[in-house]
C-alpha cells in the first residue's frame, strides 16, 4: 500500500492536567480535565460539520481509533457523541499509545533537567534519536506506528496523541525529523493526513 493512499483524520486527546502543568505524560494514563472534554466536543461538532457524511461513512465502516488511554478514550467517545455517533463505537489500538518517557514520565522539563542533566543535553542535541531511560526514541515510535498506517485499507479516523502524531507527519507527510519533532500539534482540532500531505481542520 502507498502509504499516501487512504485518508485519515487525527485528532489529538484534550487537554489532562499533565499538560496544563507541562509535565511528561508519556504511557501515564491521565484523564482528561475541564478544558480537555471541551476540546474534545469541539472537534466533535467540527467533524460533524465539515466531515458528516465522511464520519457517517467512516463509523458504518467500523474505520474509528483509538489508543486504549483514558484520555483518548474519553476524547474520542466525547467528539463522537458531538458529531452524533454512539460513542463506543470504536476500536482499541495498543499500536497508537503514546511515546514512553520512562522513567522521566511525571516530572516537568525542569525536573528532568535538574535530576538529569547530561541525558537532558544529549535529548537537546537529538530529540529525535534520543532514548529517555527507560523509554523510547521518536525513531523508535516511527517503527512502532509504521506497520499499523501500511496495514491501512482504507479511510481511517484516529485519536491518539501528540507524539503519534510527530510519527505519522514523518511517516505520511514526508516531514523530516527536525520538523516533525518540532510541528505544532494542536488539542482540539483535527488533523487531515492525505495525498502525501496534511492540514489542519477547524
């Protein structure tokens, strides 16, 4: 399969209290808070407007997402009751779940800095190849996530996260590993991956 092939809509999880604190949320399976189940219907009423009968579509064919976090879990079921879907209609996707920080998960930039300073340096000279202990490289997650988008046969809409999403603006949009690990990835709106290229809806 090309792997520019199929269209998919991403959407990353809302807003948790970890990224309110900028904290490492990683594999930590952290719940949504107030803003983030907002953000969560409106990307829903969004697709809902902009992609109906493409969500109507998607959901018939049983082509929706998710990793098994609570926060995307909760995302998901909250965008599709807004776009007018019953919510569990979705499927499971260890594949999708975040990049692990290991043992840096939980703490800010700060503190990582503070405990460890040489492994911070060395993640400042390569983001994109580094391995925080215990944890795993956005090269790394890169391998992960490829054979999941190749076993893609057709249109597709995920909920996942923002490091997912770095591995699939390299893998689908052709960005190299200094822009990805770099693009803004936005909580609330949906990101359209296709014909080699992606941009942002609502």
């Amino acid at each position: 399969m090309a792997l520019n092939s199929h269209r998919i809509v991403f959407v990353r999880h809302g807003e948790t209290d970890y990224n309110a604190e900028n904290r490492l949320q990683g594999q930590r399976d952290i719940p949504l808070n107030g803003k983030g189940r907002e953000q969560a219907k409106a990307v829903g009423r969004t697709l809902g407007r902009a992609l109906a009968d493409e969500m109507a579509r998607l959901d018939a064919a049983g082509e929706f997402y998710a990793s098994p976090l609570t926060r995307t879990l909760e995302t998901m079921e909250l965008a599709r009751a807004a776009i007018g879907l019953a919510p569990q209609r979705y499927q499971l996707s260890p594949i999708l779940m975040e990049l692990s920080f290991g043992d840096w998960e939980g703490l800010t930039w700060a503190e990582v800095e503070a405990l460890d300073p040489v492994s911070a340096r060395a993640r400042e000279r390569d983001k994109w190849r580094f391995v925080p202990p215990g944890g795993e490289s956005y090269a790394m997650l890169v391998e992960r996530v490829r054979p999941w988008i190749e076993a893609r046969e057709a249109d597709c809409a995920v909920v996942s996260h923002g490091g997912v999403a770095r591995a699939f603006y390299h893998i689908l949009a052709g960005l190299d590993p200094a822009q990805a690990e770099c693009a803004d990835i936005w909580q609330g709106r949906a990101l359209i991956f296709e014909r080699g290229g992606s941009s942002w809806l609502g």
